[in-house]
C-alpha cells in the first residue's frame, strides 16, 4: 500500500512538474527581434525623448506603433553613439533603406480591437499600464510567440487553466476586461471586437 | 454606465429605407460585403446557403417593379436572437442600440436564425475562400469571417469603431455620426442612417408614411421603410411568409 | 525487486492526476479553440494605415469619380466620391485577383516572355506591313487615339466592332446628311422608347438611371431589369421590333405637324409607304401585344418633348438588326433628333497623325494578316465569325487581355494587359450624355511584371518611343487642361456640348424600298424563341456573384429564364440544371422562373456568350436555333 502510494506520488510529481515545465517551452517559441534595441537610450536623460515622440497617432485617430524606418533614421543617418548596436542598425536597415520586421510584443488578433485614442488620448491611460515599464529597458525582452495560433506571450497570456498565473501590465482579454469591469464602462463584446 | 466615447449619451442608430427610390440595383449588397470581409460565393452556394447579411428582395406587386433591403433589423425589445443563443454569442448594446454577433462565441446551433422573424440572420457554411490574391484587400477594419457560425448586419460596426477612435483624437464626445457601407453606397440615396436620438431623424421614421416589417411582433426593430406605392406597402406585409433562398 | 502490474498503474495513474492538476492539458485544450480562430489558411486583414485617394473608375463610359480606401498599397474599399456608383464599382479594384486573369504571356499552351512575343509580333508585322490590324473592344478611349496613331505609323488598320451602345446614335449619324458624333441626351429628354436596349442596367451612367426625368417605355421580349422598372413595358415578340417602331410612326403619319417635318425629309418615300402599310393593329399582331399600347406608347412620345427612341440592343445578345436601328433612327428624324446632341470631338496633338476608324464589318474579307484584339477590360466581346472572316490564310492573332478566357481558343498569342490602378488606363465615351471626356485612372497598384497595355504594345510594334502615360499627357495638354500630368489620383478632362439637337435632313438609304422595310418586319418565327442578355459589368469580380448566385435579385451569366408555363411544358422546374444547344455549342443554364413572355426564352450570358453568337445578314446577333434542354 505504500508502495503504490509512493508510487503514485511519484508519477504526480513527475508528471506535474513536466507538465509545468514544459507548458512555456512547448507552447511558445523564442523569435529573434531583426535588431536590438534599448528604450532607455532614448527616454533616458541622455535621449529625453517621450513615448510619443516615436510611438504617434495618424491622423484619422488611428495608433502607428513601431514606428517605421523613416522616424528612425530621420536621427541615425549616421551614428550618434558609439554602441555597436547602433552601428549594426545602421549598416543593415537604414543604408540599403530596408524595413525591419520588428516583432510586436502587443499585436492584437485580427478580431481585436483596440483605440489607442480613446485610452490614451481620452480616458488618460499610461502606456505603462499596459505596456509595463518597456520604456526604461535596456534591452528588448525575449519575444516569445505560441506555436499554433502566431499570438505573442504577452497577448496570448499565461494564464494556464486552473492554477493561472497573472501577469503584471497585461495585454491579455482579460486584463482589457478586468481593468473596464473596475471602470464600469463595459458594453458589448463588440467594444472591442470587430 | 458610461460609455466609450459618448459621455453619458447613447445612441440608437436606425435606418429609414425609402423603397420609392430603390431600384433593386444590388451596390449596397456588394458593397456590405466587400466591407465586411465576406467573400465571394462558394461554387456551390445558392440563395439558401448564401452568405448575405444584406440581400435584396423583388416584391411582388404585379406591376413595375419594387425591391426591398433586408438586414438585421437591430431588434431593441426583446430581442429574439438574443433570447434564444445559449453561448450568449448575440448581445444587445444599449449604448448603440446594436445587436452584436460574437462569432468567437457561435457554437454555430442556428437557434438564432430559427428566431429571427425577419430571416436576416445567416449561417457560415464555409471556410472563407478568396482567389489567389485577393485576401489582401480584405477590409483591415473587419476581421476575416469564419465557417460554423451565424453572422449577420452590424450596421458596419467597423465604421463605428473607426469613427470613434477619431472622435477620441479630435476630443469629440457624445454619440459618434457615421455612415454604413449600404447607406454610403446607395446611389438613390434610399437608405438613409441615422440616430433616433436625433429629433429631427426620429420624426422622420416616427412619420405616419414609415413602417417596420412585422411591427406587431413588437421586437422594436430599428429599420424603418417608406413608400407612397399602395401596392408596394401591401407586398410588404406578406414579408413574413417570404422565404429565404 | 520485481515490478507488477499494480505499481505501473499507481504510477501511470500518479502521472495522470499529476497531469491534470499540471497546466498542460487545460492549457492545449484552450489554446486549440483559439487556434481554430486563426487556422493558417484563414486569410489575415491587412494592418497599417488607411489611406484614401481620389480616383476614376474607368471600366465604362460613365468614369464615375471614386474614393479609393488602401493599406499598404493595395486598394481594399472603392466608394462614390459624389454621385453614384453601379454595383460592380464597388468590387472593381478585385479585377487584379480575378480568377480568371492572365498572368503570363502565353503562345497557345506555352508560357513565354513577353519579350519574346513582342519580337515575334514585330517580326511577322515586318513581314506583313499593311495588314496589320488592331481590334479595339472599347472604342472610343483615349487609347483608341493611341492605337489609330500607332496604326498610322505602321500603315495598318483601326478596327471597331459593331456598335452596341450608342448604335441608334450612329444610325442617326448616318441618317442626317452632315455626319456628326452625336450622343443621347439623357439628362434633357422627357420620355424615351427603348427597344431591347438595357437603360437603366449598366447602358447608362449609375447616377442617370437612378435619377430619371424620363417616361420610359421599353420594348423587350423579356422581362428585363430594364423592362421592370419602367413606366411601361411591352413585352413584343423577338424580330418584331421593326413593326413596332414602323406601327409608332404610322401613328404620327396623321398628325398635321409630322405631315410637316416628312415634307422636309428627303428620299422618305420609303420609309413613309412601309409606315403606311404598318398600321398599330397589323403591328400588335406581330408583336403580339394590344394594338392601343403602340397608340400609346407613340402618343407618349409626342406629349413628353423633347423624346427619344432608343434601339441599341443588348451588350451580350448584340445589336438589333440594321432594319430596327435604321427605323429607331428615323422616328428619332421625325422628332428632329431632339434626343441627340452632338459630342464635341477629341482635342488632338498638332502633329498627330491618325488611322481611319473602321468598322470591323467594313474589313475587307481575308485582309488582315495580324490582328491585335485589346480587350482591356470585363465584358466586351465580338461574335468570332465576325473576325475569322477577316483574317487573311495563316493570320496571326494576338489578344492583349486581361483575362485568360475569352480568346483562349482564337488567338495564338495571349499577352497580359495591367487592369484598373495597375497602370494608366482610361475610359470610353459616354454614348448617354453629349460630352468629351478624358478619364485617366491612376496607376496605384505594383503592376505585375510583363503586362503590357495594349496601347503600349502596339506603340512597341510602331516603334513609338513614347511611353502611354506621356501620351495620355500629351491628349491632355492639347485639351488645353492645366492638370495635362497624370497625377496621383489620374486625370479627368471632359467637354460638355454647347450646340443644339442636330436638324432633321435627310432619312433612310436610298436603295431601300416600302419591302425592304417590311421584310424586315415580321418576327422570328422559332417558338419559344431565344434571346440572349446579359450585363457587361458582371464579370468584373465573382463577389458580384451575390446577386444573383447567392440571392434572386438579377439574372446572372448561365441562367435561362422562362415563364412558369414554359418551364412546366418543358418539363423542367425553378432551379433545375438545364442545357442551352445552339449550333454553335452547348452551355450549361440554370432555369429560373418569372413573369416574362411565355413564348421566349431569355438566356443570361457572359462575353463568351457574344463570342459564340452568329451574324445574321442584317447585323443582328443570334444563337442560331437555339434550345434550351433538361439535362
């Protein structure tokens, strides 16, 4: 009897900790960024540059995101510092004027959506709220994606059925809908959806 | 409640169809589509398994032709669809007055289109399929429709969420004004959209011309039509036993 | 120690349960639902920003100003930009993915470089100088100018196919002694017969034909969409339409003010003694409809001046024959032709020299040694028996097409040509309203590689070292315009006519006899006889498909439609599979039922339907003996 228990403990705890183990590895898979890159150069004192600055609304009220090459080499035609990243940046993208494919940690699924106008520009979000603490990183985080559904960690979430973890920040369904819960201003599913 | 972009102001968005001035010519069915990312018929579709969430219809009136738009008609009382969908996937929003389609949500049953007096609800029998190529001009507001589920009008919910997010650039507050693909496309201007919180557009469909289809079902649709044709009025009533496809 | 069958099971079921509290299984359960939002077949909506542009949509004469909405360039959304749009406006920009395009330069079955056609297409033009020929689906474009001077500098020809649209225009043309461009003026006439001419479906401009000013009454064997919606319809008999129009003006022979206007006709005798013998009753005999609706109809068009009779046939079934043009054309004389207006002409670049216009008809037989056919865009066509009988022993043909179809069989070269916002391309006259235009679409779209427009093409063959764009501009500076560049959104010129209705002079050919009338007046005696239909505009995306495939608004190409009656006598029910036999092939139709005459059979079709079409002695198209079967 004991020995089946032991047993039994045995494979629960071979099994669970598999299972927790591999859940990050086995569902997502770790992408490059094309380029390395660190916020806090640029929000830094030695930048002094806000969100904004890159980060820009179009004109029909639409968010741009990651700003394309253009924004970036309007400052780093030539080198300004002396990193070697920089340099790097320099010679693959902005000299031969190729885009980079920069993977975005916060992409939305097709069927989301999400006005940066109305949060921002209206309700006063903090892009911190959302995004975390991006802006004073050194260096790009590890871009993680889920293997079947293309979705990024960050927009996927990490939560794992019963026992889920949350997340700081969030980009997830469920951070958008807690953080509207909290201010009562929640509808229709079609809020948000589309 | 509050909501997004219309400080303590809803709206109840309707449309008035003036059918005089329909001529059956088909662009808003075309244009709805090509809005809302539905693709082209499947070879084997027919009218019965069509994906449609407008279609037009010949009324019978014996004489010169009559033709009838038919979308959801964004019921406000009772809504059937609503009350019927066990996944909660159909939602009135009362800020709107938009009865919205989760297809995340549609476990595909068709309960919903068995409710729905006015048959404006269709099921998704297939994969979207567009020719080589043409996927990339889907509509980057709209997602891409998907099989097993029933879709159907949102007034070009797309458009609304578009014209909110420029409202929250220029500072605008209250209800949003915008323009379904239908409204925009009618080259007889005989669908008119509008906002029955607006007086003026609220008179017009209050106006003793205007009629709703199977307005004594009282499921308060919002679609409002019109005609001075004796004849044309009386094919409408017979709405109901018209079947679809 | 000896492992049994007990501690494996404790085991497997401690992994178990360890699973289940573990997140895995939860985790993959949840994430295959969404993943099945988002299978990788499932197309993906673009992402960046929206951007609207002004442009033309330049697919028919009507080249109605056009929002275009596009991300990344490619155009997802087309919208009026004031005014109105026809439906397949807004799927036009889906003509670049259409199922059916050309991609590739094609000799018969074999893929080749465009280069390489083009040189072998200049080799046998060499070889041949003076029989070279261009074909123009479209007539009437700016392009048709380049092909003419092209041709000019070649020594060949400039060919037109026979005018559907706007051919009652060019019956009246050729009935009034100054030959002028005339075109109908929708916008000022009041009432309007129209024999089997599809007014208000695709004929003329959206807006036009939405906000009409005009009775109309139209004449047509079947119930069309045209025939649906106006004020009055007769439904007369197929070949009939001479009788009718001949009975109309028979009715206006008694009227003191007509004896008048005929007083100052010449070589009317004709015309006015087969009117004579074309009383309304002898007429609604043939036509098969009550002898008062003709007394009607030609009263209407005298209480409601200025009046138009219109006789321009079908874009698919083809025009009616020259008799029934010939007779539209004459009431239209008596009316003092106060339905047309004179177009003023093209401006042209002083050092343009241009090929004559020439009816493809009017080709001498066997003369043509290589044949360009451009067919820039959806639904034009030509019966092939038209063009085979012009094509000298061993012609070469090539068609510049943007489709794979419609010449598949015919030409030995197939060249793809750039559609709508893929190049600089431009649209035809407007043959509904009295004006000149210029209508430049942009070229907003990546160009796919080797396409060629046509007008480029034969600018290669002639050696013309202009490119179309700078010729388009050239058009544009000797228009006087100050916009002469084809900018980001194209260009747009047009010139309204200031002049008045041309004067009545002149009517009918001499030759012609009271017989040659009346011959041309009894209808076809098939019962139930065929006719063809069809809509120019539907081939332009399979999304315009929804209306008729996925619902029952209009009639779509492969359908037949037949009165109830008909369709029981036939054995046949709504909906059913059929077969349409002609001597010239066998379709598939789908049969639907409507209120339409129950002795015709109105057979939708596409191009491919004209293509296959015969040409009767007197210019009219026809399926032969057709039929139409269960299959």
């Amino acid at each position: 009897m004991i020995r089946t228990g032991i047993l039994f403990l045995a494979g629960f705890s071979v099994a669970l900790s598999a299972g927790w183990w591999s859940v990050p590895r086995l569902l997502y898979r770790t992408e490059p960024q094309p380029a390395q890159f660190s916020h806090i150069a640029h929000t830094g004192e030695k930048g002094g540059m806000s969100c904004e600055d890159c980060h820009s609304f179009r004109a029909d009220g639409t968010f741009a995101g990651i700003p394309k090459l253009e924004t970036c080499a309007a400052c780093h035609s030539a080198p300004m510092g002396e990193t070697q990243a920089e340099k790097d940046f320099i010679a693959r993208f902005v000299e031969p004027g190729v885009e980079p494919e920069w993977k975005v940690y916060s992409r939305q699924p097709d069927n989301a959506w999400f006005p940066h106008s109305a949060h921002v520009l209206r309700g006063k979000v903090a892009c911190e709220k959302c995004h975390g603490e991006i802006g004073k990183s050194d260096r790009l985080p590890v871009y993680r994606v889920h293997r079947f559904t293309g979705y990024p960690e960050d927009v996927m979430g990490k939560r794992a059925g019963p026992l889920g973890l949350k997340r700081a920040g969030g980009m997830r369904m469920d951070d958008c809908v807690a953080c509207h819960r909290q201010n009562r201003i929640e509808h229709s599913c079609l809020d948000c959806h589309k | 409640m509050r909501k997004l972009g219309a400080e303590n102001k809803t709206a109840r968005y309707a449309m008035l169809i003036d059918l005089d001035r329909c001529n059956g010519c088909g662009a808003c069915m075309v244009a709805c589509a090509v809005e809302n990312n539905v693709p082209p018929p499947q070879p084997s579709a027919t009218p019965r398994t069509g994906l449609n969430w407008l279609r037009v219809f010949r009324l019978n009136t014996g004489g010169r032709d009559a033709f009838i738009p038919v979308m959801c008609m964004q019921c406000g009382d009772e809504t059937p669809c609503q009350s019927v969908c066990p996944q909660k996937a159909v939602e009135f929003d009362p800020a709107t007055g938009i009865v919205g389609q989760i297809p995340e949500r549609c476990l595909g049953c068709r309960y919903c289109m068995a409710a729905c007096p006015y048959q404006a609800r269709v099921f998704n029998w297939w994969d979207p399929q567009w020719p080589a190529g043409m996927e990339q001009a889907l509509n980057p507001r709209v997602s891409a429709r998907q099989r097993g589920t029933v879709e159907k009008c949102n007034f070009c919910h797309g458009r609304w969420q578009a014209a909110l997010e420029k409202a929250a650039q220029d500072g605008e507050s209250g209800p949003v004004r915008y323009t379904p693909a239908c409204a925009e496309a009618c080259p007889a201007q005989a669908i008119r959209f509008g906002d029955l919180n607006d007086e003026e557009f609220a008179a017009e469909c209050r106006d003793s011309g205007a009629f709703r289809l199977l307005e004594s079902l009282g499921t308060g649709p919002k679609v409002f039509y019109r005609t001075s044709r004796a004849e044309v009025r009386e094919a409408t009533r017979g709405f109901g036993e018209v079947k679809r496809g | 120690m000896k492992i049994d069958r007990r501690d494996v099971l404790s085991l497997a079921g401690g992994a178990a349960a360890g699973l289940a509290v573990s997140p895995l299984p939860w985790r993959l359960l949840g994430d295959t639902a969404i993943w099945s939002q988002n299978w990788h077949w499932m197309p993906r909506v673009p992402r960046g920003a929206i951007e609207e542009r002004e442009a033309r949509c330049t697919l028919c004469p009507s080249a109605c100003p056009v929002k275009l909405r596009m991300t990344n360039g490619i155009v997802h959304g087309v919208a009026p930009n004031g005014g109105a749009l026809c439906p397949a406006g807004f799927a036009a920009h889906h003509l670049a993915w259409h199922p059916l395009r050309l991609r590739e330069c094609r000799r018969k079955d074999q893929a080749v470089p465009l280069e390489e056609a083009l040189s072998s297409l200049r080799a046998a033009v060499a070889q041949r100088r003076g029989a070279v020929a261009v074909l123009d689906l479209a007539p009437g474009r700016a392009s048709s100018l380049l092909h003419r001077r092209h041709m000019a500098a070649l020594g060949g020809a400039y060919l037109m196919p026979p005018r559907i649209e706007g051919g009652t225009a060019h019956a009246v043309e050729a009935l009034l002694e100054k030959r002028r461009a005339l075109a109908a003026d929708l916008a000022s006439v009041k009432a309007v017969l129209s024999v089997s001419t599809p007014l208000l479906d695709g004929w003329a401009a959206p807006s036009s034909a939405v906000e009409r000013g005009f009775r109309l009454i139209q004449a047509e064997p079947h119930r069309s969409r045209t025939a649906g919606l106006a004020d009055e319809w007769l439904p007369v008999k197929p070949g009939s339409e001479t009788a009718l129009l001949l009975a109309v003006g028979h009715c206006w022979l008694k009227r003191p003010e007509m004896a008048q206007q005929l007083e100052r006709l010449k070589g009317a005798e004709a015309w006015r003694q087969a009117a004579e013998a074309m009383p309304p009753q002898r007429a609604a005999e043939l036509a098969g409809i009550e002898a008062a609706r003709i007394e009607a109809a030609a009263a209407d068009l005298l209480g409601h001046r200025p009046s138009l009779v219109l006789a321009d046939g079908d874009p698919v079934g083809g025009p009616l024959s020259r008799e029934a043009r010939a007779a539209a054309a004459a009431l239209n004389i008596l009316l003092g032709a106060e339905g047309f207006r004179p177009v003023p002409p093209l401006p042209l670049p002083k050092d343009w020299t241009l090929a004559e216009a020439q009816s493809l008809e009017e080709a001498g037989d066997g003369s043509i040694g290589v044949l360009i056919i451009d067919e820039p865009w959806p639904g034009v066509s030509v019966p092939w028996q038209l063009v085979e009988k012009k094509l000298a022993r061993g012609a070469v043909v090539a068609a510049v097409t943007w489709n794979r179809a419609q010449f598949a069989r015919h030409a030995e070269w197939l060249i793809p040509a750039p559609v709508w916002l893929e190049a600089p391309l431009d649209a035809a006259q407007p043959h509904d309203a009295p004006r000149a235009q210029i209508a430049v679409a942009p070229a907003v779209m990546a160009r796919p590689k080797d396409t060629i427009s046509a007008a480029e093409a034969t600018a290669r063959l002639a050696g013309v070292e202009m490119t179309a764009a700078d010729e388009f501009a050239a058009l544009a500076q000797a228009a006087g315009s100050e916009a002469a560049q084809i900018g980001d959104n194209g260009f747009y010129w047009s010139s309204e006519a200031k002049g008045a209705a041309p004067a009545a002079a002149r009517i009918a050919p001499e030759q012609w006899t009271a017989e040659t009338w009346l011959r041309a007046a009894a209808p076809s005696a098939a019962s139930p006889a065929v006719v063809a239909f069809g809509w120019r505009q539907a081939a332009v995306s399979p999304m315009l498909g929804k209306l008729w495939q996925e619902s029952e608004l209009r009639e779509g190409p492969q359908q037949a439609v037949l009165h109830p009656d008909l369709l029981r006598r036939q054995g046949m029910e709504e909906g059913v599979l059929a077969r349409l036999m002609s001597p010239r092939g066998a379709w598939p139709v789908r049969v639907r039922a409507a209120e339409t005459r129950p002795d015709v059979i109105a057979v939708c079709g596409g191009p491919s339907l004209a293509l296959a079409c015969e040409v009767r002695p007197d210019g009219a198209w026809t399926l032969g003996e057709a039929k139409v079967v269960k299959s």
